[in-house]
C-alpha cells in the first residue's frame, strides 16, 4: 500500500475531497439540526464502500466525537443549560443498548431496506417542519419527569441505537413538545443525551466487528471541526437553519433513492 493509500485509506482524492466536505458539513448541521447522519451514512456506503451495518456502526465514532465538542463548545457560549436532563440521558440511554444489538445482527440487505425507509420518512418529516417547535417557555421540570416523557426518550433511544440517523429530530421534538423544553436548552440537552449513550452502542457494534476505525476516526475529526464551525458562526446566522433545511431534504431525497435500490 502506498503513502497516499495509507493515508486516504484507498479512497482517490475526489473520494477524499467529499468526504471531508461531508464531514464538517455533518458537524454543522448536527450542531443546529442532528440531522448529520444522514449525511455520513451515504457517505461511508457509496463513497467509503462499507457494508451498510459497519456503516452504522462506524457513524457512531464521529457522533460522539461530534457531540462532545459541541457541549463543549455551548459551554464556553453560556448557553449550556442542564437542569431536567438526567431522567432523558437514562431513559434513552437504556433504549438504545437494545437498539444497538439489534442493528448489531442484521444483514446488509437488510440494513440497506431499513436505511431506504428511514431516508424515505425522514423526507416527509423535513418537508412536514411542525412550527409548533418554536415556542420560548421555561423548562417544566414535572413535565420532563412524566411517564410519557419517560417512554419517550426509551423508544427514541432505542431508535438512536439502532441506527442514529435523524435521532436529534425526534430527541429535540421530545424535549420541545413533551418534556417542554426550550429550543436552546433542548438542543444542548440532545447533544448530552447523544453523547451518552455513544459510548456503550459504539463498544456492542466494535465487539461485533461493525466499525471501522479509520475512517470513523477521521470523520470524527472533521465531525468536530465542523460542530466547533456550527457552535461558533452559523448558529448566529440569518436564515442558517433554512439553508440547511433545504440541503437535507436534496441530500435524504437522493440517498432514499440510492438506498432503495441497493436494497433489491
């Protein structure tokens, strides 16, 4: 293997190019949406040539890598408020070590079909934005405690263990619209929710020989860069959230389509 395929990990330098762009532009939009996976996981199968479980499995590496910076990041912002987060952390984190092993022992064709449905209805939820999400109210600390609230973020942790993609949409309509959260504190309640139970669905899909290191390392690291981007400018940027809105509904249209057939 040479120097260059070494550091590219076989990829041409188009290949590279695009993944790089795919990575910081995932931390941004992780940053301001947690949408970013459905970038990456396109990324890894059609640009990468991972099978699509160690896509899955690889994706997780950048998630948490892209999620630590960011809290990190809110925190240096004054904008990190915690208060009501613990009960979601557990309760999502416990859903998701069982949705992690059952994406840990399912086939590719399989997978394929899954991330083609999942593509397919995240499309409709872009296209559908509620704007009832954007509601400025304090955090109702009984509200987030509720079994609702509870059984919320089990099944929603379950869904981000077993594949991640598009999980901050439904984190952050759940802390917007049952635990009464607002955006900007359910935002930095999503990245901690996120970051936590990374870890343990990142060991079940390493024990099962689902991730590859180098690429999800070197993700990771554009991932961050990109969350440190999100953080720092875009957040304050008119219209921000629009423009991205827009690139998710092309990117999710075009890898639904891609999924799908890969699937037959």
């Amino acid at each position: 293997m040479t120097g260059e395929e070494a550091l590219l990990f076989g990829l041409s330098w188009e290949q590279a190019a695009i993944f790089v762009v795919a990575g910081v532009a995932t931390g941004i939009v992780n940053t301001l949406a947690g949408s970013g996976s459905l970038v990456t996981l396109p990324i890894f199968v059609f640009i990468c040539g991972l099978p699509a479980p160690v896509a899955n499995g690889t994706n997780r590496i950048g998630v948490l890598f892209q999620s630590a910076s960011a809290l990190w990041m809110y925190r240096g912002t004054g904008k990190l408020r915690l208060e009501g987060s613990l009960r979601p952390v557990l309760a999502a984190l416990a859903g998701a070590l069982v949705g992690s092993q059952l994406a840990a022992g399912l086939n590719e064709a399989t997978m394929n079909l899954v991330l083609a449905s999942l593509m397919l209805f995240m499309l409709v939820v872009l296209l559908a934005r509620p704007s009832r999400w954007l509601h400025d109210q304090s955090v109702s600390i009984a509200r987030s405690r509720s079994p609702l609230s509870a059984a919320a973020f089990f099944a929603i942790g379950v869904y981000g263990g077993f594949i991640q993609a598009g999980v901050g949409i439904f984190l952050l309509a759940a802390l917007v619209l049952i635990a009464r959260h607002t955006l900007s504190s359910g935002n930095a309640i999503k990245l901690l929710v996120v970051a936590a139970y990374s870890i343990p669905t990142l060991i079940i899909f390493y024990v099962h020989d689902q991730v590859h290191v180098g690429f999800g390392l070197s993700m990771a690291v554009f991932q961050s860069v990109g969350a440190w981007i999100g953080v720092k400018y875009v957040v304050g940027m008119p219209r921000a959230d629009v423009w991205i809105h827009r690139l998710l509904i092309v990117m999710v249209a075009a890898a639904a389509v891609k999924f799908l057939l890969e699937s037959m």
